[in-house]
C-alpha cells in the first residue's frame, strides 16, 4: 500500500466524514461529530485494514479446516467399540478382545504423536516465512494459507483422536476384570473335577479351559459337584463338552470298544478261568456288552471271530 493511498484510508477513516462508529447523536452517515470512543473503534479499523494489505491478504489463524473424512470415520468406529458391551465368554475371546484393544491404542497413540510431531514442525517452519510485519507475496500467501489451513485440519484430527486415547485404560479395566471372572471360575471348577473325574478327563478339561464359555464352566461347576454315579457324572460332563474323550471302562480295566468278549455263566459265579458245571452255558457276541451275566476276561489271548470262539467252546465241551 503506498503513502497516499495511506493517507486517503486515514482521511476516509475519520470519525464524523463518512461514518460515525459508535454513532454520536442520532445519525451514523456524515454526522460531522466524533467521541473518544469513535476514534478508539476507527483507529482500530485503520489498523486493521493498513495490516491486511501489507500482509498480502493474509490474517493469521483465521482457517477453519475440518479433519478428514476417514480420520472421522475410524475415531468414530473406535468410540463405538470401545463403549460396547463386552460379550466375549472363554478365555480365548478374551485374549481376542485385549489383542484388538492394544492393536487400536496403538494405532491411536501413533496417529496423535505423527500429527503432533507434524504440527510442531509446520508452525515452526510458518513462524519463519511469516513474521506479520513484511509484506507478503501473492505466492507466498498462497504457501501459507496451505500451511495454515493442514496445520488446523492435523490440529482437528488430534481432537478427535485424544477422546479414543481417553477411553482405552477403563476398557483395559473391564477387559482385565473380566479375564478375572472367568479364571477363577474355571479355577474352582477344575479343583472340583479333580475330586470326583478321572485324570485322564481333567486333563482333557484342563487342555480345553480356553474354549470353555462362562455358560459351560457354571454347567460343569454344577455336574462334578452333584450327588451322582461316577458314570452319570462322565456321560453329563462329555454332553458339557463334546470334545472330551472319555475312557470306557469295564469290570475296573480300560477296554477297547472293537474287541470281542466272550461271557460265561454259572453258580457261583467265577471270573479267570472255565471251570465245570452242571449247567455250564456260554455265548458269543461281537460286541462289548454281551447278552448274559457278568463279562469274563479270558486268560490268554482273546477270539477275534465267531469261528475262534467255537473253536474255544469246543475245547472244553460246550457248544455256541
């Protein structure tokens, strides 16, 4: 702006000629009156106007960016996942939930510290190309209006960030509380399964704890703490847990399940070895459990076929 055109500005600018601001009087337009308060408010105008031509039309933090679509977009999934209801029942959920957690205050944390670190590089690097006091070029106005205006949006996005980050340590809390819950659920139950199911089971329950919902630990809580038959306590807890293999068990000893057996009855009733009677009787079946009386574990080596098994009833006098 040269001197005349300062000068006429300041001539224009007088209160009372052109305008009156605060009004003296009744009239605004050429009233030809002025006050203190009237010249405070012009002289500001003046100021003003004189800074904004010398500054190439710039006025410094004026911008008002909003932050990127995406950037609102994923703080907005973050807070919705963050203030949900925590659902997950097992162990392994529960690990699944913390993972996800550390996975988004990570990215959050990361965001907050690269946008920081970028804002206090931009400023400082605006500071130098702008002092307010020199004259600015039209393409150097154009440089820090970009400047100022990514400066404002990283600041936007920073405030959007900042809540999630707020919000991360109480759902570590609940996430934390929860894991509690359910081992010392699984504890108790596991303690009681010892007392009253084979080792070979709590093993296998202590191997599946991970997968274990709360539903399910209550469930078998309940059936090894129940007044009940060792096999009514097996069958309740493989229905619990499917995936438990549970060992058949037959006269005390471990049998498979494909082996045929051979039964033998009499009075008194014997187990080891044949021995004579008057009314000897004795079947054959391919399957475990035999039609007749009490299981017999035959010495030696057991028949695998209908024709071993008349082969052994022939040999000492009975016929299948």
């Amino acid at each position: 702006m040269s001197v005349l055109a300062m000068m006429l500005l300041f001539v224009a600018l007088q209160p009372g000629l052109l305008l009156t601001l605060p009004a003296v009087g009744r009239r605004v337009f050429m009233s030809g009156k002025m006050s203190v308060q009237a010249v405070m408010v012009h002289a500001l105008i003046f100021a003003l106007v004189v800074h904004f031509f010398r500054s190439g039309g710039y006025f410094e933090g004026f911008a008002a960016v909003p932050p990127s679509p995406t950037v609102v977009k994923e703080t907005e999934a973050f807070i919705k996942e963050l203030n949900a209801t925590i659902t997950a029942d097992t162990p392994r959920k529960i690990d699944d939930l913390e993972n996800r957690l550390n996975a988004i205050d990570k990215r959050v944390n990361t965001q907050i510290a690269g946008l920081k670190g970028d804002v206090a590089r931009q400023e400082a690097r605006f500071n130098q190309q702008y002092s307010g006091s020199k004259p600015v070029s039209v393409s150097m106005k154009a440089t820090l209006d970009k400047s100022s205006a990514d400066i404002a949006k990283k600041k936007a996005e920073i405030a959007l960030y900042e809540p999630v980050a707020a919000k991360i340590p109480a759902r570590r809390a609940q996430i934390n509380a929860k894991r509690a819950e359910i081992n010392a659920m699984l504890k108790k139950t596991i303690a009681s399964a010892s007392a009253s199911l084979p080792p070979a089971v709590v093993s296998q329950l202590k191997q599946s704890a991970s997968q274990l919902s709360t539903s399910q630990i209550a469930a078998l809580q309940k059936v090894v703490t129940a007044s009940a038959s060792p096999s009514t306590i097996l069958a309740s807890v493989k229905s619990i847990v499917p995936s438990i293999s549970m060992p058949a068990m037959m006269s005390g000893s471990m049998m498979s399940s494909t082996t045929p057996m051979m039964s033998y009855s009499r009075s008194p009733m014997m187990s080891g070895s044949m021995m004579s009677s008057t009314t000897p009787m004795m079947s054959y079946s391919g399957y475990p459990m035999m039609s007749g009386s009490m299981p017999l574990i035959m010495s030696g080596s057991m028949p695998t076929s209908l024709a071993q098994a008349q082969a052994l009833a022939a040999k000492y006098g009975f016929k299948i």
